[in-house]
C-alpha cells in the first residue's frame, strides 16, 4: 500500500471518518510488524502525543490489540449504528492512549452532574460494635474494651498473632459500592474485597482443624499454605477448600452464579447444602460455577485476566450483556443506572478502563456505540 495511501486511512481512523471496509484494510496493514514503526510514528507526528504519559509497551499493546480485533469480528455486525467506531475505542483503549481518546472523540457537554454516593467501609467487631475504617489510613483497631485487635496500613487491614482464647472470634468487614480494600488474617492469608463486598473471619484461628472464612460480593484470595489446616471459603452455596493457592470468589447475590477461578494452585469445590455433594477440583485457568437454583457444579477453561483485573483497579470487559456491564458499573463507582433500552440490554460489549471517571465511561459508549442516556435525579437513565 503507498504511503500516501496509508496515511489517508489513518486520518480517516483518527477522526472518526473511517468505515467497515477501510478499518477491515487498517486493520491488515497492521498485521505486518514492518508497518508498527510507522503507525507509531504518524500518532507521534500527526496527535501530538506524549507518550511519556502514557507507559506502555508498544509491542504488546499491538499484539494485544490484532488479537482483540481479530476476536471481535463477530461482535462488529451486532451494531450497525456507529458500529465502526468500536474498532478506534478498542486502538486507543489496548495503546493506552488517552490523550487520542478525549481529542478525537467530541465530548458532549451533560449539564447535569452526577454525584456517586461516597459510603463507609464497617468493621463489625465480635462484641457487636462496629467501626468506620477510612480508605486510606493508619490507625489501630481496639474492641470496646480497649483490647488490641489489628491495625490499619493504608488499604490493608492487618491482623496479627495473638494468644488463643480456644475459642473463634469473628469480625466482619464490609466494603460499599465504589470502594475496594484488603485484609490480612492472622495467618497471612491475604485477600482484596471488590465494591459490595464483605467477609466474616476469625480474629485467631484454632490450631487445629480448618480455617474457614466466608464472602459475600467478590474477593481474591492468597492464602497462606497450611497443610494441617486447609482453608475454606463459603460463598453462598459453594464452598472452596485450599492449602495454599491464589484464586478469584465471585458470589454477588444479583448475579446467576457464584464463580471461582483458579490463578495459582488447587482448590476443591463442593457444595455447602449437600453433604452428599462430591468435590470438583480445579486447576490453574479453569473457572467453577453453580448456578443459582441449581446444585451441579460446572467447570470451563477461562482467560483468568479479566476476573482478576479489578484487583489492579481496572474494570474489563469481554463478551459480556450490556445489563451485567451496568451492574459492574454501579458497584465500581456506586451509581444508579435504569435501562429502559431492553434489546441493548442484551447485547455484548467488551471494553476495557482503569482510571476514567463514570462520565468519561458513558461518555465511551455513547461515542462508540451510539448509546443515548441522561442524567435525572443522580440516576443514569439509558434511553
């Protein structure tokens, strides 16, 4: 393809002119790594961009990037309005770019604010009081007698050894809607809440028998490996039991299953309400699942990335509905959305964010997908 061939394409890319066919050829030419130099320098030239703000490796954001595109194909024909646009948000997402993004996207003007809801994080103490933990603080954790109990380091909650009393002792942390946290367990089991989530634990845990633990909401796990005391999670009707691993629990109760995926390890997964359930066990990359109302568990092999990403702060997305994205959305950032648009509801999107507020997150969908919203009474209404 001539040069000046080629830079037309990519001005056409750039400002949101280009159709199926030309980002179908863009897309080819970027295929051969001989073309990544020139890609990168026509942005240099032509965007002024700085990619000193941007850390990323080219490289692999490009192979990332064919990879993404070459699994989207299916996705691109679901859309016909602007569906287009979906292939320069996914450039400009997978590059790290977004200095292009708010250039050559315009950004419509909301007059109407949105305020997410900024709510506590609790710790339910054994002795019935509960604490305001800060999301960034240092401080220590006394029961209403005074008695030591743990310390607060910033976003971990630290829990430390402590003389046995022979009996468990269990506080509950709880994490609101657009915040996230950790905690560390006597143990040195470490485990990272997401928004909406909470776990009861033991303040000491016996030296004998199992350590168990249960969530509510979605939580990753280091446990601490203890071959006489395995670890088990409860979430829901689905138990997990460990030595030592790494793994990702997945029990809001909105959602149609509770989930576990394996990062490091093994675990065993049975069924909390039937003693007669046996135990399925899973391996690095595999994801296991109950579905609600039903007592089978199920397993499939799974990119573990995007259900641990969120531990990073990011939000990903891959192939899923539009009405699971909006609930993740609201945990993320504790906004309200209403769907009045059932037919998008039930369509798939895959994106990908990390520290874009909620205004530029809608602001992405509307500019790639052509969804329409508004803002009404703090509430996110999709038309």
């Amino acid at each position: 393809m001539k040069q000046n061939e080629i830079e037309l394409l990519l001005t056409k890319y750039f400002t949101n002119q280009a159709n199926q066919e030309d980002i179908e050829v863009l897309t080819k030419w970027l295929e051969d790594v001989n073309n990544h130099t020139a890609f990168t320098e026509f942005v240099k030239a032509n965007y002024a961009i700085d990619f000193s703000l941007s850390s990323f490796n080219t490289k692999d954001a490009k192979i990332r990037l064919f990879q993404k595109i070459s699994k989207e194909k299916n996705i691109f024909h679901q859309r016909i309005v602007a569906s287009y646009f979906k292939y320069a948000a996914l450039l400009v997402l997978f590059l790290g770019l977004g200095y292009i993004f708010q250039k050559t996207f315009v950004t419509k003007q909301n007059t109407t604010v949105l305020v997410a809801k900024d709510e506590a994080i609790t710790l339910k103490l054994a002795d019935g009081s509960t604490q305001i933990i800060s999301a960034n603080g240092n401080k220590n954790i006394t029961d209403k007698f005074g008695k030591l109990i743990g310390t607060q380091n910033d976003s971990m909650l630290i829990y430390g050894k402590q003389l046995s009393s022979g009996k468990l002792v269990y506080n509950t942390l709880t994490i609101p809607y657009g915040k996230r946290f950790n905690i560390q367990l006597e143990d040195g089991t470490i485990v990272y809440l997401n928004s909406g989530s909470s776990l009861t634990y033991p303040v000491q845990f016996l030296k004998n028998g199992n350590r168990h633990v249960s969530v509510i909401g979605e939580a990753f796990f280091e446990v601490t490996k203890d071959e006489g005391r395995p670890f088990i999670v409860n979430a829901q009707k689905l138990n997990v039991k460990v030595l030592g691993t790494k793994f990702n629990v997945n029990s809001y109760a909105d959602e149609a299953s509770t989930d576990v995926v394996l990062v490091e390890g093994k675990v065993g997964l049975y069924n909390s309400l039937n003693a007669k359930s046996k135990m399925v066990k899973l391996v690095p990359g595999l994801k296991g699942s109950i579905v609600n109302g039903q007592d089978n568990i199920f397993t499939e092999q799974v990119n573990v990335n995007p259900y641990t990403a969120w531990v990073k702060g990011k939000l990903v997305f891959r192939n899923i509905s539009f009405n699971n994205i909006i609930k993740r959305l609201e945990r993320h950032y504790n906004v309200t959305f209403i769907n009045n648009n059932k037919t998008l509801g039930r369509e798939v999107f895959s994106a990908s964010f990390k520290d874009e507020s909620i205004a530029e997150v809608l602001e992405y969908f509307s500019e790639s997908y052509a969804i329409e919203y508004r803002i009404k009474d703090n509430k996110i209404i999709i038309e």
